[in-house]
C-alpha cells in the first residue's frame, strides 16, 4: 500500500496535535517523520512514529519544552535540550550551528538532555540543502560491545558529514556498528545469516546467525577495535563539551532518553565544485552502478516516492489512523 | 638494539640540516620522528625517516618552504602548503587552530598541497597538550576498494580524534582500512594470515592471506561498505574545502605528495573530566586490562622507552647513521 507525502505528513500532525504539541513544532516533527519514510528510512519514519507518540505519553520527551542557550563563545555554543522533541531540537541546533557559520567560517553547537534525533541523515541534508558542509553525532544507549570486552558497554553512536552538491547531495549517515539491531531482527525474520559477522554468540565467537546475536545483544563495531574507538572517541567528546549524559549514564536510566548531540557547519567557497564531480567519477570508475555515494539511492528512493507514492506497512499505517 | 630519544633526535636533526632544513624545522621534524618512535609507532618514526629524507632529495618535499595563509574568514582558514615537509606544515595548522578555538571557541584550517604528516595522532596529542579537543584529518594516495568496486580507488584517510585528560589523553589515530599495508606485510613475512579478512584475492574474494591481498592491492576498508563511504567522504570534505589534490589526483600523479589536511580544535570548558572517567570506568567494567581506550598504550610504551631507551631496527639505525 502506497500514501502520498502530504497525507503522511498530515497524519502524523494530527497524532502530534493530540498529544501536547503546538503547532509550529507538530509541522516540523511530522514533516521530517514523513520525509524519513519518503527517503526509504522506515525505520525512523512512519514505522518509528507510534514509538516516538509512545515516548512522548510516558513523559521521556517533552513536547513543550524548547531548547536553550546555556553558554556559547563566539562560534561555539552550549544548550540544553529540556527533554524536547530530539528532531525539533537537532533542527534548531543545525540551523544555529549553520548561522554561527555564516558569521565565522565555522559553527558548532553541542546540546545535552535532547532525544532520539531518529534519522541522523536529516540534519545532514539540511545543512547540504542551505550550502554548508555539515558534521554531526550523537550519542546512544550502550549496544555495541567494546573490543576486548563482552557486554555492550559503548552506543552505536550515529556519524553525519554531509557536503552539498548540485546533482545531489553527498550525505554519509553511519552508526558505528556493523549492523543495527533492527537489521539484524530482519533477517532473523527472513530466517537468513548476515552477509558478515555482526556480533557475537554465548561462547564470545563472531557469529552471522541474527538468533545469537540476539540473544546476546553483543553487536559488533564497524573494523572490530577501529569502530570500538571511534565509538568511545564520539561519547567522549560530546560528553567532554556538552557536560550530558554519556552512553554508560543514558543506560543506567533504563531508555534511551536525554541523550548528547554535536552539529557543526562549515562555510563552503566556491569554485570546487567540479574537483567533487571528479572525485566521484575516479571513485566509480568502471563500476558507475555498483559503486554508489553515500546519499544517492536516498535520492533516487525519494525520487521514484515523489511520483509513485511512499510504501507503508498497513498495519502500522491503520495503528496511527486509529491514534 | 635500544636508543635513548636523544640520540634519535639527534641524530635524525644532523641529518636534516644537511639536507636543507633550517635549524628550527630540523629541530621539530626531528623530534617528530623520534617521538613516533619513542610512543611505539616506528612505521612512521625511525622506520620511515630513510623514505623521507629520499623524498626530500627527489624534490617531493620541499624543506625551504613555508605554508602560506591564502583565505579565511575569523575561526576558519585556508592555507596553501607548498610543498613544504608535513610534519611542520601539520604542528603548524594545529598550533592555528588551537589560536582559533581561543578567540571563537573552535578553529577550522584547512591546508592544501601538503605532504604526509607521518603519524596522525602527533597532532591529537598536540592538540591535547595544549588543553584542547583535537580532530583532524588527512588525505592519501589509493590503496582501499570502494565497496562494489574492484580497484583500489579511496583513500585510507587517516582520522584523528583527541581529548585531553589527567590522566592520559584519550588519542584515537584510525586509518580506514581495517589493516594498512605495512601491517599486511608484517604477516606475510610471518608467514601468518590475518585474524580477520584485510583484502580482496584476484577472484574477488575476501581474504585473511596477506600475499593475496598484496598482489591484488586491495585493501579492505572498516565496515566493508561503511568505511568506503567515510573515506569518500572525508576526501570530499577535505577537497571542497581546502581546494587541493583529491586521492584520485594524488594517485594519478604516482607519488602521495601534495596531499590535503584538515585541522579543529575546540575550546573546552573545565568541570567535566568526572564525566569523562565514568565513561572509561563503564567502558572497561569487568574487562580493565583487555579493553583499553585510544592512547592508553600509545602511554605505556611511552613510558617504557623513557627509561629503557627506544628499541630500532638496526640496519635501518645504521643507514640513517651512515647518511
């Protein structure tokens, strides 16, 4: 069953208005819900939505709450996030860190006590879609293992970098673990193996079975001890700067609530443009189909939903009629 | 055979100075060398001073040279390196953005036409020194296959993530290949597989067998498609940016000189290294010998060859007294 953007969006706004938020901020959150469906995320687009309203009933996201500056330097600043909506607050940090860039070359905003900013991606194209380079991440609930160690201990924590581009954007958005839980669920549910080792089973052995790692909840870092670092570095950091909840706090509290975040833009120049193009063209060279750039089948999956309508799951679809 | 640091940098100095470096450039870019070194990474200390003194006698390195302020704009500049030997051109970019970071709170250089700064983590460390979080990043020559791809045509761009900390700073240094090729070499002389798959066969296969992947030249990036796109993208980011020679360029010209760097740094405020510690205690809960954080045995070995002196390959010690 296909749904137009507009009749998405318009949903989710009414579900939002029910449930405590004011208009301006219900807009904006359900029309990034609809367009992380439109872009093919699912998972944190209309299929996370009933979760999302859920969060919001039980008081771990607060819908009239809005963000606030607590200290700043220049191109620097620190806020906090109240608890509000984590894409209204993302959406704000992005668009101030893109201000801070405008005015000294480079801005960065860090913010604590914000929420689940669903897709990470999103914040990328809107730095991209307003001509600046754009950098952000955040920190998650502990469900990556740290090499060496045997319990999930570090987030997945979701990486950002996006560089604008007239044929379309360029925009990396990458947990660092190898596969999210959500993945893995779906090929427990094809009753498949992963195409590589994504965790580990009982014995502490990497494992392609979706059913150990599971039962495990041990999922494996992108490069083993590489993106079990990267992952420290990234909770480190924001912790460092915005004085919020680290990965090992954020589990303690049970949800994952009140989580750290970091956006940065950069002003571009002009006139490299073409270097870029050159890039890609070396990149593909010989394989043009198979090798893609980060942020193309977001393009073309956009695209092709423009005209033919965003596929949805019924059941949930009728589940957000009925909310 | 062991060499107490003085006598590296020493030595490493007397050999500059007849090769062209000024007093003061022979001095920092010999204590460089010898403390890449000193900290464990001889891939890039001792080990690599014969290739760089080579690369300065062909004319790659430029050691007269000084990098030159071409655009800015308050916490962000461009600079042109001109060829100029890496180390110097990189502690100086630094030493830049740290000056930034103190007037706007974060400070963005950006340098094109640079060569090799050896070790990466030399600038986090830098920056860490100085009280600063330190990010920075580099281009290289091809030597990693694009995920669909079938030649070596990314990076592996190093990525360097530091924060500073009482007690040891916390240094991630991560190229995105799972395993360089100097690593690759050292278990083919070991006769040895991989412990995980490195690289691809001539059948297109993924592989632990280090002759394979160095007859094949392709490496294998972290993450298999995850760490594809982060090297594209630090590569776009870096040449939208500074306006320099992408990998592709850099491959095409058959030697990885004239390269392209970016350097932050970010103000901290004081009050959050508890924070910080709770992450490392979390993290290394039940594990704190096996799991062990970016930099912590960059540390130890520090410490050790501060009192037994620096363990050196001997011939290579010889050549370099010999030149």
């Amino acid at each position: 069953m296909n749904v137009d953007f507009t009749t998405l969006q318009q949903e989710f706004k009414r579900v939002l208005l029910k449930n405590g938020f004011g208009d301006a901020k219900a807009e904006l959150c359900a029309r990034t819900f609809a367009e992380n469906s439109r872009d093919g995320v699912h998972t944190h687009g209309l299929n996370r939505f009933p979760v999302f309203v859920k969060a919001v009933r039980e008081g771990l996201v607060d819908p009239s709450a809005e963000p606030e500056r607590i200290d700043g330097m220049s191109a620097l600043e620190n806020w906090e996030g109240h608890l509000a909506p984590g894409i209204s607050n993302a959406i704000h940090c992005m668009d101030r860190a893109i201000s801070l860039a405008s005015e000294f070359g480079i801005g960065c905003v860090f913010i604590k006590n914000t929420n689940h900013w669903m897709r990470g991606g999103t914040y990328g194209w809107q730095a991209a879609e307003a001509g600046f380079i754009g950098i952000c991440f955040t920190n998650t609930i502990a469900n990556v293992t740290p090499w060496g160690g045997t319990e999930p201990r570090l987030g997945n924590n979701p990486i950002v970098i996006a560089v604008p581009r007239v044929g379309g954007h360029i925009v990396l958005d990458m947990a660092v673990s190898q596969y999210s839980f959500g993945k893995i669920q779906e090929y427990k549910f094809r009753d498949e193996h992963l195409p590589f080792p994504g965790g580990y089973d009982q014995e502490g052995e990497l494992t392609r079975d979706p059913v150990k790692i599971i039962e495990t909840q041990r999922a494996l870092p992108i490069g083993y001890w590489k993106g079990s670092g990267l992952s420290l570095l990234v909770d480190v950091l924001l912790t460092a700067l915005s004085g919020g909840r680290s990965t090992g706090v954020i589990t303690g509290g049970g949800s994952e609530s009140g989580v750290s975040q970091c956006f940065i833009a950069i002003k571009q120049g002009s006139g490299n443009a073409a270097l870029v193009e050159q890039i890609l063209d070396f990149t593909k060279l010989g394989h043009p189909e198979e090798v893609r750039y980060p942020g193309e089948s977001t393009l073309s999956k956009r695209n092709k939903h423009a005209t033919g309508g965003i596929p949805v799951n019924e059941r949930i679809w009728n589940d957000i009629l009925n909310l």
